[in-house]
C-alpha cells in the first residue's frame, strides 16, 4: 500500500492487485463467513453499507483481472 491521500471526508489509497484481493477476501468473510454480535457497533457500518463496499470491491477486483488479462 502506497500513496496514502487524506481528505476531510474520504481517504485514497493505491493497492496492489493482490493487497486489494486480500481485501476483498476479507470483507467477504466479515460478511459471510462469521456471525458478528453489534456488527454496526463492531464493523463501524451497518451489514447493508458492508455488502454495498463488498459488492463495489468485487467489481473492482473483476475489473481489474480483466484489465490484466488484456495487456
């Protein structure tokens, strides 16, 4: 991870494919893999706003994979 930019209400991040993956994959199992008592007072975001950055990072991940297989 690398180029860390802070703003007031959002931060951007460079990953590496795999760091993203590794991300992805560990959302994933937050969300489907264990059950999680307070999961909003725990995870800091309800289980709905979870799965809508989950579903945005699989999109990510494919978009990527199929950007990489083409070059």
């Amino acid at each position: 991870m690398r180029n860390i930019e802070n703003k007031p209400d959002r931060a951007t991040v460079d990953l590496t494919l795999n760091e993203f993956r590794i991300l992805n994959s560990a959302m994933n199992e937050i969300l489907n893999g264990l059950r999680i008592r307070g999961f909003r007072a725990r995870v800091g975001a309800t289980r709905r706003e979870a799965d809508i950055l989950l579903d945005q990072l699989f999109n990510a991940v494919q978009a990527s994979r199929a950007s990489a297989a083409t070059d």
